[in-house]
C-alpha cells in the first residue's frame, strides 16, 4: 500500500493519545448518601478502572481513523516483477551532474527525489536503470535504486550524444515512462519522456583553456571561466621542476579571462591548478603535454587500397591538430600547391623484374631493407627534372625528393608483393613524416577524445576524468575537461507528468473513496449508538436511585 498524500498521517499521534487515554479507564460511578460520608471511613473493596470504552466511542475512534486514511489517499499497488510497465530511469552523472548540490552530488539528490515520488505515486515498482556514461542496464526495484545510484561515481565527462543514443534505446525497448535524470535538454520529444533537472545550478570557477609558447621567456596563458559569485583564486603552474603561484582576481559571474604566467623552462609536461571553493572539482587542474605534429593528407590521386589503409591507420595513431600541415598526394607535379609540401604518385605502368634498387641516404629511405626488396616492380621512370633520386634501378629513378623547399616527394613505383611488408610501412611513414613538416607542440585533448588505447598514468577512472594518460608504445598525453555547460530549469512541471501518466495511474485499487464512505458510516453507527447508550445509562441511575430509596 502506498499515501499519495502521507502528511495527513501525523494526525495519527493525537488520535492514538485519545485512544490511550481512553483504554486508561474512569472509575465506576455509585450513588451514596452525603450524611454517612462524615461518619467516618467506609471499608470495602477498592473499584477497578474500567477498560472497556462504549462502542459508540469504539466506532467514534474508528471514523477519526479512517477519516486520517481517506484524506492520506491510500492505494493497494498491484505491481509485480513480470509487469511490462516497468519504468526506465536513464541517470546523467556526466561533469555538470557530478557537481556538488546542497545535501550531495546532484544526480543523486535529484535521483532521491524521483525515487521519492514515484515510491508514493505506484510504491516499489521495477526499475530499469541505464546510467551515462558506462555501466550496463539494471533490472531492479525501486528499493534498490538509492543503493545503485550512491555507489555510482562521478565522472568528468559530457557526452550529450551518448544521453541521445540511451533514451533512443530506452523507448525503442519499452512501453513505459522514461524518467531521464539531467540538467542538459534531449533533442527527442516523447510523451513517454520525463526529464528531470536539479534544484540547484553548481557553482563552479574552471580551467577552459590552456596554452605554453617557446620564446625567450617561456610563458603560460590559462583561461579561467567564472559562474561563481567568487572574486579572487589561486593559480599554480607546474613544469620542468619549476612551480610559480599567481592570485587573480577572478572574472564576473558568465564571462572568462586569460592570465598569462612566464616559467624559467618548459618541460615535457605542463600542469595547471586552480585553487577556489565551488561545487566543481575535476575542472580544477588541466595539463599539456609536447607532442609531435602530424599532417592531414588528403589523397587527390587514385592510390592503391594497401596504401588508402595505411594513410587511415597513420592518421589514427598521429591524429592532426587545427595547426596540422595538409598534405596533399596528387597524380602529377602540377596538382602540388607551389609554396607547400606534397606527394606525386602517377599511376605505374612498365614493369622490371630484375635489379637490386639503390637508395641514397636520407630521411625518406632510412630503415627500409632495401637489399631484399621483392619483385617485381612497376613503375614510372619519368621522375621531374632537376629533382634529387633517392631509390633507383640502374638509371631508372623510382623515388625523387625536391630539392630544397617545400618538402615534397615524388614516388614512381608500385610493387604488390611489398605491399604485407614492415618495409611499405616504415617507406611511407618516413615520406609522411619528412614531407609533413612534423614538429612539436603543447597539447592537449577533451576527456570527449578519449579511446581505451590511452590508459591513466595516475589510477584514476579510466575515460571519466581528466589527468595525463599513456598509450602502449609509451606516448604520453593530456586529457582534460570539457566546459560544463547547463541548460536547468529548476521550475519543470516533471511532478505532475509523472503522477499523470496512464502507465502510472489505476495500475493500483484507489481506496480512498472506500475508506471515506466506512467513516462516515462508523460516525453515524457512533451517533445512533451513543443515543441508546444514554437512554439505557439514565434507566439504570433511575433505577439505582428507586432501590436506595426503599432500602
């Protein structure tokens, strides 16, 4: 049984006084004369309080009680483990969630607070809990939701579309209610779908931007946004064993300012600290690490699928930044951009299956074997006049390098049997990497960015907070956190739709008319009851009064 109105329960602690009283008993009353009461004490046996109430009192009783039920509007719930009409709660602990609220984090005062209401709307009902990010459903009852969900950490992660994919999932597989817990706004719309946001806004002064520059003084430029009524904040830059503070007077509530910080040397490793008080931790810190740049090719020739597989796995271990070089690769020298690198692949077209290639030293032939390279070889001899060779057969050129700058290469063979080899990674890498102009740079990357190859240099939840993490081969690289961005109406009418939704209500036998009509019955049996009761207590004094007066 569950109260859709339960504060009307608490006049059950002055009705159940009146009830103790009441079994507390009144001593019987007995006529006797006033002149022997002065003649001294009367011996005999001592009354008894009686326990016993009239039933008119009894039924009196009865009707306040029910009375209190009625206006508590008791419901039978009729809810089983096998109902289909289960009720989904996808639960939103991604960065803004995660913050600090008044009692706790708020996915969980806000998931209290749902669990509160619907334990009161349909009582402990089956539950399927799908949190975001991670974690698998829970099939579950309401009763064990709270546990669930205090176990569950936060995280510094703000994935809207992971958030769009579940409730898709979630009202593809199921017919009833939605409840999704967050303070972001989905872009589906279903009558089935409840969103509920938090009461309270976080608080919270972060670290949004950060970049190091190399120059005669290294310098540290940090960008700190405010939505914080907080006015000043400490700033600690770490790198190379260095540490300098700085105090800054923070920016007005919405807006965002750069601090710029000089270090005496920049070391692999860039840390910066913030040190205010919000409700926000994991926006705290962020980090830079040196890396490598990488170019972004864009294939303009017909190449070979060996060689369109091997550009996509380049790509996806040395991903291009926005400061990337393009690399173009072009059928030809005259589809190469003038002041820019490239790569010239013509189309192959004679074959020679004889002859050991020669190469000259340099950054694109290095660590190839090219001694044992297998046959046979197609290519296009016509390498461009005036360019240097670097790998040739007798007199026909099959690589050539522009001399000087830009940086471009020109690659006139193919050969099928090379392409399964070590030797066709590391000859392409080295083109890539030569023609592409990599050098080094401060990075960093969204916690968004983050695949399982990278794991946490500092036993902290892998994807789902920010910190240095490392790959297998041993680079090292910076995840930090997005900006939290919320979207909370404290004032959505979330209470009333879920009470209203036909899946929720007459699941369960409504008893509060019933409960009314039996104490309106009981009050009138009281009435009618008490009336006799008094007729036949004013007979027997009457009669008492009759007998002493013979006696």
């Amino acid at each position: 049984m569950s109260m859709s109105s339960p504060i009307w329960l608490i006049a059950l602690v002055p009705w159940l006084a009146l009830v103790i009283w009441l079994l507390w008993g009144v001593r019987r009353r007995e006529r006797v004369p006033f002149l022997p009461l002065w003649q001294g004490p009367i011996e005999g046996p001592r009354t008894r309080r009686s326990v016993r109430p009239p039933p008119a009192i009894v039924l009196a009783l009865c009707a306040a009680l029910l009375a209190m039920l009625a206006a508590a509007r008791p419901r039978i719930d009729r809810i089983t483990s096998s109902d289909r009409g289960s009720v989904g709660v996808i639960l939103d602990r991604g960065i803004g969630m995660s913050a600090r609220g008044s009692r706790g984090l708020r996915f969980r005062e806000t998931a209290d607070e749902v669990a509160s209401v619907l334990r009161a709307q349909v009582g402990d009902c089956p539950i399927d809990l799908l949190t975001v990010p991670g974690g698998a459903p829970h099939h579950i009852r309401l009763s064990q939701l709270e546990k669930l969900v205090h176990e569950a950490a936060p995280t510094a992660v703000d994935a809207p579309s992971m958030l769009t994919s579940a409730i898709a999932e979630q009202l593809t597989e199921s017919v009833g209610p939605v409840v999704v817990i967050t303070d972001q706004q989905p872009p589906i719309e279903d009558p089935r779908l409840i969103v509920v946001v938090p009461r309270s806004l976080p608080r919270d002064v972060g670290i949004t931007g950060l970049v190091a520059r190399r120059a005669a003084i290294p310098q540290v430029m940090v960008t700190v946004f405010s939505h914080s009524p907080a006015q000043a904040a400490l700033i600690r830059i770490s790198s190379a064993g260095h540490q300098v503070e700085k105090s800054v007077d923070l920016p007005g509530p919405g807006a965002r300012r750069n601090f710029f910080i000089d270090l005496p040397e920049l070391g692999q490793v860039i840390s910066a600290e913030l040190e205010v008080h919000d409700s926000v931790d994991a926006d705290k810190r962020a980090w830079l690490v040196r890396e490598g740049t990488a170019p972004r090719i864009e294939p303009h020739a017909v190449v070979s699928p060996e060689l369109r597989r091997l550009i996509g796995a380049y790509q996806r271990a040395r991903p291009p930044s926005d400061g990337s070089t393009l690399l173009p690769i072009a059928a030809s020298v005259t589809g190469l951009p003038k002041d820019g690198p490239g790569v010239v692949r013509p189309e192959a077209g004679e074959s020679i299956s004889g002859g050991i290639p020669q190469a000259a030293h340099h950054p694109v032939t290095d660590h190839v074997d090219w001694e044992h390279f297998p046959g046979p070889i197609r290519f296009d001899g016509n390498a461009p006049a005036g360019w240097e060779r670097l790998v040739w057969i007798d007199n026909r050129v099959l690589v050539a390098a522009h001399p000087g700058s830009p940086k471009q290469v020109w690659v006139g063979f193919d050969a099928p049997a090379w392409t399964g080899s070590a030797d066709f990674v590391i000859f392409w890498t080295n083109v890539f990497d030569w023609t592409g102009e990599g050098g080094e740079m401060f990075a960093s990357h969204s916690m968004d960015e983050w695949t399982s190859e990278w794991q946490p240099a500092d036993g902290v939840a892998a994807g789902l907070w920010p910190g240095l993490y490392h790959r297998g081969d041993g680079a090292l690289r910076a995840f930090n956190t997005p900006q939290i961005l919320v979207a909370s109406d404290p004032l959505a009418s979330w209470r009333q739709r879920l009470a209203s939704l036909p899946i929720l209500t007459g699941r369960g036998m409504d008893v509060t008319h019933w409960a009314a009509v039996a104490a309106v019955a009981c009050a009138g049996l009281a009435v009618l009851i008490w009336g006799r009761h008094r007729a036949r207590i004013a007979q027997q004094e009457t009669d008492r009064a009759v007998k002493s007066a013979h006696a």
